[in-house]
C-alpha cells in the first residue's frame, strides 16, 4: 500500500495544476456517477415523477462528486498554493479550449436524443437519466481531452 501511495504522490508531483484538476474531476464524476448509473441500471425508478427516492439517489451523487472535488481541490491548494494561483498560458488555454470544443458536440448529441428522438418512444425518468448521462459523458469527454492533451506534451 505504502509504494502505491508514494507511486501516487509522483505522479502528482509531476503533473501541472491544471492536470491535477482534471484527474480530480474525472475520478469524482466516476466515484459520483458511476454508483449513480449502476443503481439506476439495476433497480430503476417505478414510482412516477416526482420520486422523492430516486430524486435523493441523484442528489447524493451530486453530493460525493462536491465533496471529493472541495476535498481535492482544497489539498491541492494547501499542497501545491503557487501552481493553484498561477493564470492559464497559452499552452492551458489552447488545451481547454479544444476539449471543451468537442465535449460541447458530445453534449449536443446527447441533448438532441433528449429533447428530439427519445419523447416518441421514452417518457419520465428515462428522459432524465439520459439527460444526466449526457451531461455527465460530455464531462467526461472534458477532462479525458484536457488530461490527454497534458499527456501529449
């Protein structure tokens, strides 16, 4: 366990801000999310909208991805205070500008199969949950492409 932590703290070391910030964002939407969609998956909502439960399910995925992102984002203050400070360069602006470009199409897609394919044949909570899931993959597009583009060098 210890050489896996010092494994992780070499990373960091080596990482800029930026990409830290995208990794911490990547790992909350998957701690979040992943249990979220997994419990939709395996026990969906049969109560009609409003669902108190399945709407305090949502909640608490909300929930976690906020705490592990305060949490993370307040030990890479206290860890790295320079680096959080420091403005974007030219290199990070061009880097988010590119995943945003693309996730911004994933999520157009996701949100036309929303508002214009799925209200012929789906209704309720499915519409929100691939709602949410568009959201949330589009996100995920994000940081992917901004961790990716860190990588690349």
């Amino acid at each position: 366990m210890l050489d896996t932590m010092t494994s992780i703290q070499d990373i960091l070391e080596a990482t800029c801000h930026r990409e830290r910030v995208a990794w911490l964002s990547l790992v909350a939407m998957a701690a979040a999310y992943g249990p979220f969609f997994l419990g939709v998956a395996l026990e969906p909502p049969s109560a009609p909208l409003p669902d108190l439960p399945s709407m305090g399910r949502f909640a608490g995925a909300v929930l976690v991805q906020v705490v592990v992102l305060g949490v993370g984002h307040a030990w890479f203050r206290l860890r790295w205070p320079h680096e959080a400070r420091a403005p974007a360069d030219e290199r990070d602006r061009a880097i988010e500008l590119r995943a945003r470009r693309i996730a911004y199409h994933v999520l157009i897609v996701g949100i036309v199969l929303v508002g214009c394919v799925m209200p012929f044949s789906k209704h309720g909570w499915e519409l929100i949950h691939t709602g949410i899931a568009a959201v949330v993959v589009a996100e995920l597009v994000h940081y992917g492409l901004v961790v990716l583009g860190y990588r690349r060098g």
